[in-house]
C-alpha cells in the first residue's frame, strides 16, 4: 500500500528531528569541551600577543625558500616593449647553455685542454706488444688521418703519442703497455696519470685470461679509472658463437667493472670511430690525491752534465704548479725546479695560440725553495759520546761479519762491544719467531732479499733448494695457524733462565701506558714530527690546490681560483695543459741511463709534484688490507715493494700493528691476516705522504723468478706520520693449575727455576676465563708456584702471565744512511770531476715522435 501524502510528511519531520537532535548534542559536546580548557587555563584562556616585527626571521626564509637558488636578472628598462620578451628568451637560453656547457667541461675534465691520457692495455688474447701497439696506431689514425707520417714501429711503446681529434674538439694521448708477466711497474706507473683505461681482448675465445685479472686488480689498487672494454675477434673461430662471447665479456664487465659502458668490438674503422667518441666525450675519473699535486707524462727528456740539469718535455696536468716545491722521478729522486719553458706544441687546438719559439714562463728562487734534507739532524749531548767513539775507523778491531750484512749493520756491529753483542744475539734469539725459522735458521722465501748475490746464486744451482723452500713455507704456514688459535702465546725455554730471555718484556697494568719517549733507538733522533698531523695534512692539502700569481717578487698567492691572469700578473692554473719544459736542477748522471731503461722496457716516465713537508722522513703508518688471492703467509718484516702515490719504495720492510685511530699504543701483530677483510696498520720509515695517498704493496722483485709476475700482496692508503705512536709486542707465559684448593692455586709450566718465580712475582696474572690474580711464593726447585685468583679456577683454565715490549720498524736500504746523503739535487750541489770530464750535452734516447720538435737542446731553451 502506498503511503499518501499525510503520512510521508510525517516521516520526513521525524527525519528531520533526529538531524537536529544529532547536530545539537555535538554543539553541546563542543561548548562543553571550550568550558573546561577555560577552566583549566582560567576565566578568559591565554592569549599570546602577536608577532609585528617588519621583517621576516632567518628560518621563516629558509624555510620559504626551501633550497632554491634565486637569479639576479639584469635590468631591461632600457630596451623597448617589442623587443623585451624576445631580448629576455635570449639571455635565459644564453645562461642555460653556459651552464650545460660548464657541466660538460667539469665532466669530462677538459677544464684547463689538457690531453686525455688513454692507457691501452692487454685484458686477454694479445701475446705481443706489437698488438696492443697496432691497436693504439688504428685509433690515432681514426682520431687524426695526419698523424700517419708521424707513426712509427714503437710508437706509444713506453712513450705518449698525442694526437688532436678535431671532430670531438679534444686532444688524446696514447700509451701502450707491453703484455707480459713484468709490466707491473709500467702497469702503476701509467695508472698515476692515465684519464682512461681501454681494455683490449684478442683472440679466438673472447675471454678475459689471468693477465687481464690481474692488470684490473693492480688498477683497482692503484685507483681505477675510467675504464672501456673493447674486443678485437671478428667470431669465426672457437666453439662458441659470437653472441654468447659477447654475452660472457659483458657478465664480466658488469662484475668487475659495473660502472663501464657495453664492450664495444674494434672489427673495422666505423668500430674505431665509435671508441674514440666514448674516448672523448667520457667523464673522466681521477684518484683525489692527483686533485692537489701536479703531474706530466714526459714525452722527451735530455741532461746536460756540465751543470747537472735535466730538461723534461710533456703535457703539464693536475692542480697549478709551484715553483718553490720539490718534484719526483720515480726510482731517480726529487729535484728543485730551476726553470720552466711553454714550448710550440704541434697538437694545439687552436692554431691562432701557436707560439713561434720557446717562451720562459719562469726562473726559481733557490732560495725560497723547500730544502732537500730528509733527515733531521740529531744533537747528541757531549756526556752522551763515548770515548771509543772518538777513536779513528782505522784503528778499532774489525769484525767478521756475515755475508749480505749492509754497511749499515757493519756500523752498528763495530760500535757494539763483546758484551753488548752477546746481548744482541740474545734479542735475535728471542725474536726468532718473527725474523727466523727456528728449525730452518734462516728467511723464508718470502723475506730473504737480504741474501747476499752469491748465496743466492749458490740456491739457483743446488737442486734441493726448491724442496727446502716448500719445507720453509710449510713451517711459516703452520706457525701462522698457531699465532691465529693461541695468540702471542710463548712457551718458557728450558735451557735458558726467564729472566734473562725476557729481559726486554716489562709488565703494564691495567690503564698504564707506554713512556713514547723511553728506549728510542738513533733513527728517531733523525726523524721530523708533526705537532697536529690532521692541521699539517689540510694545509699541505689546501696550499696545492690554491692558484698562484707571478709577480715580480716571487709568487702571490690567489684567493678566488677564477682570477683571469693578464700579460702583467700571469695566473699559475694557465700553465696547466700547456706543452711545457721543466728544467730540474742537481740531477745525477746516473738519471739517463734509468730514463733509457724505462722507455726501452716500455716503463713510462712520470714526473709528480710533491706538497710541503713531503720530503721529510718520518715514521709512517699506513692502512694496509691484505689480498685475497695472496695465500702465502706474511710476517712482520717481510721485504715486500710499496708504491706511494709517485715514490717506489724498494725492499721496505713493515711491521704490523692492530689498527686504532686514535690510541696513542697499539698491539703488535707478527703476520698480516687475511681473516674477513681484516684491515692492519703497517709501520716503517718512508718519507711523508699527505692527503691519504694510496699504496700498494707487491712481492718483492729481487725475490721474485724473472719470468714470473709480481704478485699483490695488499692495498691501502696512507694513514699518518707519527714517530710517537707505540707498537707493542706482547707475550703470554702460559701455565697449568696443577692442585686447585680453596684459597689458593699451585700452577706448573710456566717456569722451571725458583729465581724466576722469584723475579716475576709482581707482575698480575690472568686465566683465559678472566680470572686475575697473583704469585704468592715459590713451591719446590721445579718452577712451581703457589698463587691466589679473585675466584677458584676450573681444571681445564689456563694461567697468563702478560709481557710487554716496543717493537721498532727496519731502516729500509732504499733510504740514506746518513744526513750527508740526503742531499740530492740543487743548486748547490757540485758535480763531481768525472762528470765534468762527460760530454757537455748527453743526449738521451728521445722517442722517434718527438724528434722533429724545435727544443733540441736546453742552449737551445735559453735563447
């Protein structure tokens, strides 16, 4: 039945009523809820008075900013309505373009037009240097047709070839590095001042061999680069097609390099003409420790033996040089810098900045130049000298010595009495599980590079020799396992008394440190100390970087690095990617002929600027992570070859230590472990690094067979120079309870005379379950002893006793023995006489590219 009219109007009233009931309950509700905050707050509530202030506060524009960047518009009042809207397109996409184009210019690098340095490197498949060299020829030809004529057999062979790819508006430079099992020096040396790195893979397979695995683990370490993978096989041999080769490079690129673009093949000249775009227009990436100091790749290099100067010719990089600081030859030295020339360059890009002859660009002051001392010189107190020391060489008794003993050591052995000797060897003895085998009485193959050149020639011709090193690496293996399950556990000599082979331990308790002053050999008398390293380090770091005027009076330096240098007042930064010569001063004769091996075993030749203070020697630290593909064990002075940033440190011989950044005494650990990434702080004397530069460590050369490669023994980066941090070496004398009793212990092993119960009865004792206590007396005529711990100990617990002493690093033979040897270049050194008697202007051996250069001698430069 329908509802008639009366009875739907009822229903909408009631509707409506429940509407209004439910609207006035929470009118209620929300009166009710006022009343109670007045009553809570007071009659009227609280009222806080308005802020009026004119101007809005420091964080209400932050926030209303939120990060953004206005633009400051130039006024356009001037120019006429018509033309206002179109004149203000113009400046926006005039601005825009700047901006793109300075993002570009900071992505690629191409700041100051320096050429990109391009390693070219075998991965897999070249057996030749002749390859990888054909290789590097077909990408100059692709970047410049020109530069055919210029081409020679060795040609990027050790030597930059540069080339000027004018499509691209970018200048590259070409270095080939040879194949082969001893390029691990070539291989460093281009990593510190390679841009890009294009591996090449060859043969049949397409696959990357152990060659190629090693060069990316040496690149890794020394800092990678921007890297390109490119393959040369056109697919037609091997089993597998060519599409699962590429399938298989390409899964290798993305695990050991993610970051590098698809391999690309270099099957024909459209290939070429594609690397050598990427070659252009990559970013590049260089390591932060070449962002402060300068560097050049020397494409020319000659000496003048009259005057002791060395002229080196090349493409200056990096941050502005300084003439005051010094600069480093690897495996030659560190030289002062007398004079600097901007040579005509051949490969400019634009032809209208040409020079026409060579221009002196500047002439140091020797006399604001940092000094070439490293060592400081000690003042030794009259009362310290003794009397034996005063009488001459000739008459003191001469001692025999061992085979491969430097003169070094000779030194110290003289000077040593009888008395003193024998004390000496007692040290050597207690030292035995760090520098000899104890069943064997000698160094493992890993650390005999102090061998005289006869023995080892006597080695290479016996037949056992092979046998007894397995049997010598086997016994460090085995002592390595011990050291990692019962560390610096020692056992107690029978034959010997305790207190005298522990003589040099002394005990430390709980919250006591090391005196960093007491018992310090003579080499630290002759080492430079920093009071603040991080303050020293940021400065050194921040004065590189800084840019700096040529002015009359010297160099000024330049707060705001965009200075625009005039003809008056030249800007140091404009020198950066110019062809330049570097005329180093007090350069010995010997600097030709290493040059000369270099370019022959295709080694480039690098010249790297050092910071202040950089040539001081001091005791340095460096972090230092062990390999994980080295599986032979390292002790603690182990001669291994260390490359820190531009140096080469031959035959250094670290000793490890617990790594803690900020505890002034660390402990001493006998063997680099490799257990999860563990990291190590090796200690040892080498000039000073700055700015955490990278080091990398290899296996020793005069230990490693001529036709093997030099393994990675670890990575890492320098961590401080501090003479003051201490390196403990701790011992346990362990010990067994024997008879547990309610109060009191009797424990057996630890020692076997009463006097040396007696000797050591003040020192704590401890249990592997944290027990402590103490000796109370001496029990019977065996070594037994009867102690107290602060709670009854189990049966199966083991009793320490803790012993402590500094551990000192090995003067390395790579450094000078003396202050009088540091010196080596300057002004005022003066060649000796049978320099004088060489010809006036030796000329060494010059790449074939670079023969038709103006610069053909330094006379030539003077003019």
């Amino acid at each position: 039945k329908r509802p008639t009219e009366r009875e739907r109007g009822r229903e909408d009233e009631r509707v409506r009523g429940q509407s209004n009931n439910r609207s006035g309950d929470q009118a209620q509700n929300k009166r009710h809820r006022v009343l109670v905050s007045r009553l809570r707050l007071g009659d009227m509530g609280q009222k806080n008075k308005a802020f009026k202030a004119r101007h809005a506060t420091k964080g209400q524009v932050k926030r209303r900013v939120a990060g953004r960047v206005s633009v400051v518009k130039k006024s356009t009042a001037h120019m006429s309505s018509a033309a206002g809207k179109a004149a203000r397109k113009n400046e926006r996409l005039q601005r825009m373009r700047s901006q793109r184009e300075q993002i570009r210019s900071t992505l690629r690098g191409d700041r100051h037009l320096a050429p990109r340095v391009v390693m070219v490197v075998n991965m897999g498949g070249l057996k030749t240097a002749e390859e990888v060299v054909k290789v590097a020829h077909e990408l100059i030809v692709t970047a410049d047709p020109n530069a055919t004529s210029r081409l020679t057999a060795r040609s990027t062979f050790g030597e930059p070839f540069t080339v000027v790819a004018s499509q691209h508006t970018t200048r590259l430079t070409f270095l080939s590095i040879p194949p082969g099992a001893n390029n691990t020096t070539a291989i460093l040396d281009a990593a510190k001042v390679a841009d890009l790195v294009l591996g090449v893979v060859g043969g049949d397979d397409l696959e990357v061999d152990d060659e190629g695995y090693r060069v990316i683990s040496l690149l890794r370490a020394q800092g990678l680069p921007s890297f390109l993978l490119s393959y040369l096989a056109d697919g037609k041999g091997g089993g597998k097609p060519m599409a699962e080769k590429r399938r298989t490079l390409l899964r290798w690129q993305q695990t050991e390099v993610p970051s590098s673009r698809t391999p690309l093949p270099l099957k024909s000249r459209a290939h070429a003409t594609q690397v050598v775009r990427l070659l252009c227009q990559r970013s590049l990436g260089r390591h932060p420790f070449r962002n402060s100091r300068p560097y050049m790749l020397v494409s020319e290099a000659r000496i003048d033996n009259t005057t002791s100067e060395l002229t080196l010719c090349g493409y200056l990089n990096g941050a502005p040089l300084h003439p005051d600081r010094l600069l480093h030859l690897p495996g030659i030295g560190s030289y002062r810098v007398r004079k600097l020339y901007a040579l005509p360059d051949a490969n400019t890009l634009h032809t209208h900045q040409k020079l026409a002859e060579p221009q002196l660009l500047l002439e140091a002051d020797s006399s604001t130049q940092d000094s070439l001392i490293q060592l400081a010189t000690p003042e030794i107190p009259p009362e310290m000298v003794r009397e034996e020391d005063m009488e001459p060489a000739a008459s003191r008794k001469k001692r025999s010595l061992p085979p491969g003993t430097s003169s070094y050591q000779a030194a110290w052995l003289d000077a040593l009495s009888d008395d003193e000797l024998v004390d000496s060897d007692e040290e050597l003895d207690e030292d035995a599980d760090d520098m000899t085998d104890e069943s064997h009485g000698k160094l493992p193959a890993a650390a005999a590079s102090s061998r005289s050149t006869h023995e080892k020639q006597e080695d290479e011709e016996d037949e056992e020799e092979d046998a007894s090193e397995d049997e010598e690496m086997e016994s460090w293996r085995v002592r390595e396992d011990e050291e990692r399950d019962f560390p610096d556990e020692v056992d107690t000599p029978r034959d010997v008394p305790a207190q005298v082979r522990f003589a040099k331990y002394h005990p430390l308790q709980p919250g006591q440190s090391w005196d960093p002053y007491q018992e310090l050999p003579l080499e630290y008398a002759r080492m430079f100390r920093f009071s603040s390293w991080e303050r020293a380090s940021k400065r050194a770091v921040q004065e590189g970087k800084t840019v700096y005027q040529l002015t009359a009076g010297g160099m000024d330096e330049t707060k705001d690095e965009a200075f625009s240098s005039s003809a008056d007042r030249p800007n140091a930064s404009d020198w950066t990617g110019q062809y330049v010569a570097l005329v180093l001063g007090g350069v010995p004769a010997s600097a030709g002929k290493v040059i000369n091996e270099c370019w022959a075993t295709g080694v480039p030749v690098v010249l790297g600027g050092l910071l202040r203070h950089e040539r001081c020697i001091s005791v340095i630290h460096i972090v230092l992570r062990r390999h994980p593909q080295f599986e032979e064990p390292i002790p603690a002075k182990t001669a291994m070859d260390l490359h820190c940033g531009f140096r080469r440190l031959p035959n250094a011989k670290p000793i490890f230590s617990e790594y803690s950044l900020r505890a002034p005494q660390c402990r001493y650990e006998r063997f680099l472990h490799a257990t999860g990434g563990r990291v190590t702080v090796a200690t040892l004397y080498a000039p000073v690094a700055f700015d955490g530069t990278p080091v990398v460590a290899l296996t020793s050369a005069a230990d490693t067979p001529p036709d093997a490669p030099r393994q990675l023994i670890g990575t890492g980066h320098v961590l401080s120079a501090d003479p003051e941090r201490v390196v403990l070496k701790r011992i346990f004398l362990t010990g067994l309870p024997s008879r547990i009793g309610r109060s009191t212990v009797r424990v057996k092993g630890m020692f076997y005379r009463p006097e040396d119960v007696q000797f050591f009865k003040s020192v704590k004792l401890r249990t592997k379950l944290n027990l402590t206590g103490h000796i109370l007396e001496s029990v019977g005529t065996h070594g037994e002893m009867k102690c107290v711990f602060s709670a009854q100990p189990q049966s199966h617990d083991t009793v320490l006793m803790p012993l402590y002493k500094r551990i000192y690093p090995c003067w390395p033979p790579s450094l000078p023995e003396s202050v009088e040897e540091v010196v080596l270049g300057g002004d005022e050194l003066t060649p000796p006489v049978a320099l004088r008697q060489q010809s006036t202007s030796a000329q060494l051996a010059v790449p074939a590219s670079m023969a038709s250069t103006s610069v053909t001698s330094p006379a030539t430069l003077l003019l």
